[in-house]
C-alpha cells in the first residue's frame, strides 16, 4: 500500500511543477477526493448506498469536488485544483487520467426512464482541460486530450485533441504531439485553433481570387480590350 502511494504521489509530481515534496501534494484537494471516494466506492458496492452517499457528501463538502460514489475510477488519477468538479454515477475512468476544475463527466436522461450506462468513458492518459463538458456514454480513447471549455457529445479517437463547442479534432503538429504531458490538455497556440484555421483558409482563397483577377486584367490590357469594346458599342470609329 505504501509503494503504491508513493507511486501515486510521483505521478502526480510528474504532472504537476508545483510541489516540493510529496507531503506537499498530500494536502491536494484532488488527492483527498479521489481518496474518499474509493471508500464511498466500496460501501456503495456493498449496497450500504446512505453511508455511501454520506461519504460523498462530506468529501464534497471538505473539497468541492462531486464524485458519485456509483463512478468506477483506475489507478493515478490525477484532479488538480478541482474545485467544481462533477463525475456522474456511471463514469468510467481509466489510468493515469488527468482532470482540471470544473469539468463535468455528466449523464443524459435515458428516454425510457431506465437507467444504465448514461456517463462518460476516459481511457487511459487522457487529460481533461478545465471547464471542459463531456456528456452522455461517448468514449474518450486513450492518450486523447479535451482542451479547456469544449463540450463533447461524441466519441474521441485515440491521441485526438477537441477544443471548441461542439468539440472538434484540431491539427497538432508532431513536437505538440510527442509530449508526454500537456496541461488543460490545450496546445498554447492559436496557430491550433479551428476559428484561426478557417480564417486563414479564408484569407489563402482571398489572395487567390485576388491574383486571378489581376492577371485577367492584365492579358485584358495586353490584348487591347478595354480600347475596342467602346469602338463595339459606338460603332466605327470616325477618321
């Protein structure tokens, strides 16, 4: 147990500059959440769903962070800050996850008033930027990355990265990529945001059209046009 929790801690020192030792991140709001919710986990697999919910509740209370002691959490997860975090009854979440505050793993109304699998999945070493939404039983594939205040409603490929509302894949080039690590899983570069992408685009077609138009005008002089269509329209022109 011990060697597992200092396993824990390195883990989330790798991810986090901050502390200075591991007794720092002991005091973590994150690490003391996480922590109450594999006991509020436990009652509530044994059925002993009030004394669950009670756990729960004073981890709320003491963190701000809502874990549903329903939600099946891996190993290293790591929430930092957190404060205003929501993970749902039904969340499944793998290995070596990394959430920031405010996100929310949040559930739809089933139709038929049933519930069931109505939360999200995170696969392994996915990081969750804050502010971000994912909603309903969509998958976030391993190694993917939510940037921060994207709203996600389907499915993520593995190694993605979704920034926007409705969240949607973004460019990154292979140095972003290769990094190990990257917080609020949010490339710091405009050069990686869609609306910056489009506009772009938009100004590439622009010069385009722009180049066209000034060598059609160009052969046009050449040729001599603008000098004959007015003798065309005005009939021959008088000696």
């Amino acid at each position: 147990m011990f060697n597992g929790l200092v396993a824990y801690l390195d883990s989330i020192k790798a991810r986090d500059p901050a502390p200075r030792s591991r007794w720092e991140i002991l005091l973590y709001p994150g690490l003391l959440a996480v922590g109450m919710h594999r006991i509020a986990h436990w009652l509530f697999e044994a059925d002993l769903f009030f004394l669950a919910r009670f756990v729960n509740h004073l981890s709320r209370w003491l963190t701000g962070i809502d874990i549903h002691p329903g939600a099946t959490i891996g190993r290293h997860l790591f929430i930092d800050h957190g404060f205003g975090v929501v993970i749902g009854e039904t969340a499944e979440i793998g290995d070596n996850v990394s959430i920031y505050q405010g996100v929310t793993l949040g559930g739809t109304d089933p139709a038929n008033g049933i519930g069931g699998k109505r939360h999200p999945t995170l696969c392994n070493d996915v990081i969750v930027g804050s502010g971000a939404q994912i909603l309903g039983p969509v998958i976030v594939n391993s190694r993917a990355r939510v940037g921060a205040n994207a709203v996600v409603t389907k499915d993520v490929p593995e190694g993605a990265v979704m920034v926007g509302i409705p969240a949607r894949s973004t460019l990154l080039d292979a140095t972003e990529y290769a990094r190990d690590f990257v917080p609020y899983g949010t490339p710091c570069n405009e050069a990686f945001d869609p609306a910056t992408q489009k506009l772009e685009i938009l100004q590439c077609q622009l010069e385009v059209l722009q180049k066209q138009l000034k060598t059609l005008l160009d052969e046009r002089a050449a040729s001599g046009e603008g000098d004959d269509a007015p003798r065309r329209k005005g009939g021959r022109k008088s000696a």
